[in-house]
C-alpha cells in the first residue's frame, strides 16, 4: 500500500476548509509552537503564567537543523517557560537518521518537555515506504528518542494522518492533533494530550502569526504531565 491517495485528501481539506480559531476555552493551559518562520521573538514580552508550554523546531528529516531554534531554546528558558523542541519528520528518510540530527542538535536537559515528532504528509516523499514501511521507520526514531532522552516522545499529527496511519498503532504514545475547525475527535475515540487550535494565533512579542496550542486537561492534569515526565 502506498501513500499516493492520502496526498489527494489532504489537498482537498486544506482547499475546502478555512483556518479559523477553535474555541478552547474549556482547557486553561496554553502553548505555543515556533519556528524560523517567526523571524525575531521578543521573549521578555510573552508571560510564561499566560503560556504555560512552548515547543520549538529544531530539525527536520536527516540533515536540515532550524538556525533559529538555539536562541529561541535559551531565551525561552531564560525566561522561564516550559521548553520543549520538535522534529519535522521526513517521509522518505531512514528513521535512524533522523533521529540522530534530533539528538544532535537538541540538548538533553531534564527539565525540557518531551521531544516531539511531526508526522504529516509529504508530496515530495509520498511514495518512498509503503504503510508498513513508514510505521517501522516512525517506530525506530521514535525508540531512539525515547532512549536517549529517558522521556515518552509525542506525535504531532493532523487527522487525516492518523486516521490513515496511526490508527491503533502506538497506544502509549500521547497525540497532539491539529485541527482548526472544532474540538478535536480522533476516529478511534482515542483521547489526545495537546491541541493546535490554530495557525494564526496573535501573541504579544512575535509580529508574524504563531500556532496556538492547548493541553487536554486542567491545572492538576498539567501537573501530573510534568510529574510523570520528571519536571
């Protein structure tokens, strides 16, 4: 099975369906996720009691590394936010070898917020690994990092991915969904841990439009997320 379909679904969602802001307003713990694409932050102006997460690109696939994530990584945590960072994950490159740019390039802090993996579709790499294939190179990155970092790695995704892909692989493995129209409801009921409401968020600080993100849960529910990840 390869993943030529997919690629057409994807298409058509992002054409039909406008980004609007999803209301969040049941879940009091909010986030951020930044890239190079925000040009200059000014940490000193974003409240870390308003946003409670942050999380950073630091690579991408087996050898691009974000010029921007190691200002952004010490300056957040300078100023006093839970930092965590994240890998775009290529579709058609050895998850061993992108692993190893993560490692690399990410410092291996305790008190950092679990690494996260960005899975999502890539027209240039669509049909390099059947279905099986994929997950096998999702699962050796995956293990890698949670090895080397000694924390349960999270998946970021869109719906259409983990429909496809993800469905009832990797049970112990928290999702992050994007989904900009409504409250996030995976197929197979599973509950996900972090929600990308949107990709025009407007934060005090950042001058282009940031990603805004919520944790599934309240103030005691974020505490135990930190306990059980050793922070």
């Amino acid at each position: 099975m390869t993943l030529a379909l997919c690629c057409c679904v994807v298409i058509l969602y992002l054409t039909l369906f406008h980004h609007n802001v999803a209301s969040a307003e049941p879940y009091p713990i909010q986030g951020f996720d930044v890239s190079h694409h925000q040009g200059k932050i000014d940490w000193k102006k974003i409240s870390p009691e308003q946003y409670q997460f942050v999380y950073i690109k630091a690579t991408e696939g087996g050898d691009y590394q974000d010029d921007h994530f190691q200002k952004y990584w010490l300056e957040a945590r300078e100023r006093g936010m839970r930092v965590g960072a994240y890998h775009f994950f290529r579709l058609c490159r050895e998850g061993q070898i992108q692993a190893e740019n993560f490692i690399r390039s990410v410092p291996n802090k305790p008190d950092a917020l679990p690494p996260v993996i960005d899975l999502e579709y890539d027209s240039n790499c669509i049909n390099t690994f059947t279905k099986e294939q994929l997950l096998k190179q999702i699962k050796i990155m995956h293990d890698q990092l949670q090895q080397h970092f000694a924390k349960q790695p999270i998946f970021y995704t869109s719906k259409n991915f983990y429909n496809i892909i993800l469905i009832g692989e990797f049970k112990n493995t928290p999702i992050w969904i994007r989904e900009y129209q409504d409250q996030p409801d995976l197929k197979d009921g599973r509950p996900w841990t972090f929600w990308q409401r949107s990709n025009q968020g407007k934060i005090q600080g950042i001058a282009k439009p940031v990603d805004l993100n919520v944790f599934h849960g309240d103030l005691d529910q974020w505490k135990r997320f930190l306990e059980q990840n050793h922070l």
